[in-house]
C-alpha cells in the first residue's frame, strides 16, 4: 500500500532557538512512523534542520526552488545548493508565492522541472480562492495550474507530489470538509491518469487548516494521500496526532 506522506510547511517562520526546540520534540515523540514525514523549513535553516535530524525518519523539505541552474538571479537558490543540504523534497506554486510573488503557473511548472532535474521531489502546490470557488470554478482552476505542470514535465509528471490547497481554508481554521477535498482530488487524479499510467502512485495531499481534530477523516479518503499542514506543524503534540492518523 501507498504509505501517506504528511509534511510541515513551517513558512516564514522559526529561530536557531524554537527550531531545535521543535525538532527535539517531534524526534522524541514520532519513534517509527507508519507514513513519511517531512518538514519544509526556511532556507537559512537547513543546515540546522539537517544537522538535527541526522538522516532520519523526518526528512528535509524547503520552501521554493530556482528555476535556474545558476548564475545571476540574485535572492535565487539553486537545486544545487539546497541538495547539499540532504534535500528530499522542494513546495513549488504554494499560493502565497503565487499571490505575494507573482509565479505564474508556467513558473510554477519551471520549479517542478528544475526541481526533478536534480532529484528534487516538487510538492506542487494548487487550490482555488474562495471567490474562484463562489463562482464555480474550482476544478477549472485547479485543472489549469496542474496541466501547467503537466504539459512541462511529460513522463516525469508520475515523480512528483501535488498538494491540494484551498486558498479559502489556508491559516484560517476552516478546512474543507473530507468531501470536498476528495472531490477534488478526484478530479486531479483522473487529469493525472489521462497523463501518466503511474497516476496512482503519484501522492496527493491536502492543505488548508488541517489539524489534530480533522486529520483522520480527510485522510481516510481514497484519493487523500497525506497532508501538508502550517500552523499546526509549529505544535509539536498537532504534528505528531496528524502523523499518528495518517497511520
Ligand atoms: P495551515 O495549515 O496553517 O492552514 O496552512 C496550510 C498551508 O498553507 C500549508 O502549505
């Protein structure tokens, strides 16, 4: 069976101090976990995160990824660079860089290529906004940002991970419901099936306010595959409770 995969997007926060803290605590609590865990922290933390946690059961994530190689793109961090820091996994397209930063989806897709190019497994990130989803047109949203991914990356489109995230339930304590997520999660693995004959290995997770309370009824849905949680990923007792229900 596919094991589920629950990963902490800790976002724009943490210090030396909070994240050793963090780390201790989850890495005294979690023993042998039943689902794959990561933590995907700020860049400038890496080598701390990677030094804490010795190669073991959690594994390392980072936030955003350069399209580039290399070279003259100031502020950009290469696949090169964050490899060296054990990198396992990189979230491209989360809507607040598509909403504070810009990222269009062919940018999004960029990220996904550049990231699997080195070994990198993309968390691609995509959701609906509330008034997208008041107009009726979450699946044509979330259709397109995923054929973007899609269309660039061809075969390689069964490596990586996508994250259903409605913007609507991020940070704001009101997740989806487990039908709602599922609907949609139907929908995108149906569009990954039409691409890939893999499109069941391909992991799907959901993201937007999911806790110690909701994890097991939206992970017992059949196309929920694990979580990428915020807040509650900050809690070491929330995070280990989510990975215990992904069981
Ligand atoms: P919250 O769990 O804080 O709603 O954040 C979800 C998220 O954006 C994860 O990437």
């Amino acid at each position: 069976m596919k094991k589920k995969l629950i990963a902490g997007n800790w976002k724009m926060n943490g210090s030396l101090v909070a994240n050793e803290s963090l780390l201790q605590s989850l890495l005294a609590g979690i023993g042998q976990p039943a689902c794959q865990v990561a933590v995907c922290v700020p860049a400038v933390y890496l080598a701390q995160c990677q030094a804490l946690l010795k190669g073991g059961v959690i594994e390392l994530g980072a936030q955003d990824i350069s399209s580039h190689e290399g070279g003259a793109f100031t502020g950009e961090i290469s696949p090169a660079m964050l490899k060296e820091f054990g990198l396992r996994y990189a979230i491209v397209g989360h809507s607040e860089r598509r909403q504070y930063h810009g990222e269009t989806d062919e940018l999004v897709a960029a990220k996904a290529q550049s990231a699997l190019a080195s070994g990198i497994t993309p968390i691609v990130c995509v959701g609906e906004t509330l008034a997208e989803r008041e107009a009726g047109k979450t699946e044509e949203v979330v259709k397109r940002q995923l054929a973007a991914v899609i269309s660039t990356n061809g075969h390689c489109i069964s490596e990586v991970v996508v994250a259903y995230e409605p913007v609507w339930a991020i940070g704001t304590g009101l997740s989806a419901t487990a039908e709602q997520a599922q609907q949609v999660h139907a929908v995108l693995r149906a569009q990954l099936k039409a691409a890939t004959p893999n499109a069941d290995r391909i992991k799907l997770l959901y993201g937007g306010s999911m806790n110690a309370a909701n994890a097991a009824s939206l992970l017992a849905q059949p196309d929920i595959d694990g979580g990428l949680i915020g807040g509650a990923a900050l809690k070491p007792k929330d995070f280990l409770a989510i990975i215990a229900a992904a069981a």
